[in-house]
C-alpha cells in the first residue's frame, strides 16, 4: 500500500511541474500615448512540457476595455512548443497623465485540471502587461538611485526617463550620503545631460568609501531646467557585525560559579538591541554538561559593552572542555568555537574561531537541502517503477 502512496505522490508532483510549464514573452509591451491610437500586438505562448493542453486568454487591468482580444481561448497540441497570439490595443481619446497598464492573462482551462492539482490553481496563469504612459505637460523627469559596488568603491546610478511632453537640456544630480543618525557624510556631483520625450538615461557618480561600516541612505535631487526631483536608495558598508574582543574569568575557585565576563564591540553604525550570548560546555566525548545563557543587552553603535554570564562548576573535574560561544543579534548568530582549560583556580580561555550565520539563512539552506533530497527520492523510485516494470514484461 506504501508504494502505491508513493507511487501517487510522484504523479501528482509529476502533473504540478506539468501545469505550470507555462510561460508567454514578451512580458511587458510599452507604448507611447496617442489619442485614439490603434497598434496590434504579438506575444509567444510557450508550452515547455510539450503537453495537450486547452487555454483561457482574458484580459484584466485599468485598461481592460482598450484591449480587443483576438482569441479568448488557446488550444496547444503536444507537438506545439509555441503559439502566437494577437491583440489590439485601442487607445482612449483622453487619459491623465501618467502610466497606465493591463494585463493579458493566459491560464490553462479550469475543466482540464486535474482535481489532484486544485490546490495550485492560482499558479496556473501567465500574463504581458501593457504600458502606456501618457505625457505630462511641459517638462517632467521620473527615475530611480541605483547603488552598485563593494566596501571600497560605490557607484551611483541616477536612471532618468522624460515623461513630459518637451525636451529637456540639461539634467544632472547632486547625491547626498546620509548615515544611520541622519548625518550628512558626503556629497556627490553627477554628470549632465539632455533628454528627448520619452528618453532614458544615466546620470553616474563615483565614491571611494571613507566612511566606517553600517547603513546609509543614498538622495539624489536631480536638477532639470529648473525643476527639481528626489530619488532615495539605501546601501550598506560592510558587515553587519557585534565583534567578541575578550572573554576571561576572574576570581575562580573549581566548584563554584565562575563569571564570564565577554568584551563585544558594535562594530555597525546603529544600535544593536536586545543581543545576548550563550555558552554550550562540552567534554571530551563532546557530551554536553552545560548550557548557559546572559542576559540580553543594548549596545550603542561603536561602543563597546561586557556581556556577562555564569556557570555553575559544581561536580566538574580539572581538565581541558570544548564550548560554543554563540552571540545572537538581529537575524544572525555569530559562533566561536573555543577550549576552557579548567584548573583549581583559574579558567584559561583558549582560541576564538568565528562562523557567521543568519537565522534566516540557515532557514533557507535546510529547505533547499531537503528539496534536493525529496527531488533524488522522486528520481530514485521512477527509475524503480520503470525498472520493474520491464522485468515484469
């Protein structure tokens, strides 16, 4: 009965990649506003799976009613890898100023589903969006700040396009890098340039990093024709890091409680709140004996703080231990793997190797690993089910 159970899971894991083997290019038609304009459109329906399959085309957006579909229902053959599909496009007489857009949607058909695979009946569609951007009077310029580089070096990209109805002769950007407190650290001079109607282009400048590590805040005011637009974009500097500087305990006495006292350094430009470490002891056989935790601390950004906690020694011989130092901040977790040589009457903290890790991260690696193994299971027992199925023959 297993394998039966089995047997269907692939099936049904076979007939979800199938259904959503759909795809449909261009994704995005982009045209320019002209009162009553009439255009006819071209996209590519893809059928990757090479399966029959039965098509709905129907439209959805803003512009709903501008779009004359050609065909509201598709159908594809096995054999069919592609389909072209048309529609036309009927501009209104008046539309405000600004973008407007639609959708056309292709799905595959409700009635030739599967019932195994209702669950992901909203995955079962693709869509091209149509833009229209209709002009702003006069002079207008629209954008976005990009940011590109490493700790060192940092570009800024100012993307401009012209979404008023006459040419602009001179467009440039002054970039101002603000830091976590708001404190200006430096500004930037962009290039300058013309824009057409309807242009895009680049506005660039570049930084050589003299700035410690942590986040910052990127506003690019551009200047044209003595209009003015704002454009923000946020970057980092480095990593986001609390740095454990020393770890040494004092006044100790074998079968007390020793403290730890651990020196941390906020390495980022903003405060790290509600952090904390824990200490995991562990014997030779690596069997745990301990496991303690401090309590949690703010620490302001480039300051350094004593996190302290205790651990209770009680029945615990002479020797040398193995212990994870974890500092948990934010979403990471940062690990030192250390030795305590415990004497009569002093603990020596010896060697501090690091490991960072996101909680986030690690998330996503442990999902992504049991994928892989989930997909070589599927692969191993098809390969079974065809096997025997031949020896039976």
């Amino acid at each position: 009965m297993s394998n039966r159970l089995f047997c269907a899971f692939i099936l049904l894991m076979l007939c979800s990649s199938s259904v959503l083997a759909l795809g449909i290019t261009p994704g995005r038609t982009t045209l320019s506003y002209e009162p009553g304009k009439q255009q006819t459109v071209m996209v590519t329906v893809i059928n990757s799976d090479a399966k029959d399959v039965s098509l709905a085309v129907y439209v959805r957006g803003e512009l709903n009613e501008s779009i004359v579909l050609g065909d509201s229902s598709l159908r594809m053959r096995a054999d069919e890898k592609e389909k072209q599909l048309s529609f036309e496009v009927r501009l209104p007489n008046a539309l405000k100023p600004g973008l407007h857009t639609a959708e056309v949607v292709v799905a595959q058909s409700p009635e030739k589903l599967p019932q195994s695979t209702a669950t992901v009946g909203m995955a079962l569609a693709v869509a091209t969006q149509v833009q229209v951007y209709v002009p702003y009077p006069g002079k207008y310029v629209e954008g976005e700040l990009k940011v590109a580089g490493d700790d060192a070096e940092k570009n800024f990209y100012a993307v401009v396009t012209n979404r008023g109805s006459e040419r602009i002769e001179k467009v440039k950007a002054a970039i101002t890098i603000f830091d976590a407190a708001g404190k200006k650290v430096k500004t930037l001079e962009t290039n300058e340039l013309a824009l057409a109607p309807s242009e895009k282009r680049e506005l660039s400048a570049h930084w050589t990093v003299d700035a410690p590590r942590g986040h910052y805040t990127a506003r690019a005011v551009v200047t044209y024709d003595g209009e003015q637009g704002l454009f923000e974009s946020s970057f980092d500097i480095g990593e986001f890091a609390l740095e454990l500087l020393d770890l040494y305990v004092k006044d100790f006495t074998l079968g007390g409680i020793a403290k730890f006292n651990m020196l941390v350094e906020n390495k980022w430009n903003e405060p790290i709140t509600q952090a904390y470490a824990r200490m995991r002891v562990l014997d030779s056989s690596f069997t745990e004996l301990a496991d303690v935790k401090s309590a949690s601390y703010d620490i302001p950004s480039g300051e350094k703080t004593t996190v302290v906690y205790y651990w209770d020694t009680k029945g615990i011989i002479e020797g040398l231990y193995n212990a994870n130092i974890l500092l948990y901040y934010g979403d990471k977790k940062t690990q030192h793997d250390l030795k305590l040589d415990v004497s009569e009457r002093s603990i020596q903290v010896i060697g501090l190797g690091r490991v960072v890790s996101s909680e986030t991260g690690g998330s996503s690696n442990l999902v992504m690993t049991l994928g892989v193994i989930i997909g070589f299971l599927i692969l191993l027992n098809v390969l079974w089910f065809v096997v025997l199925r031949k020896r039976k023959r």
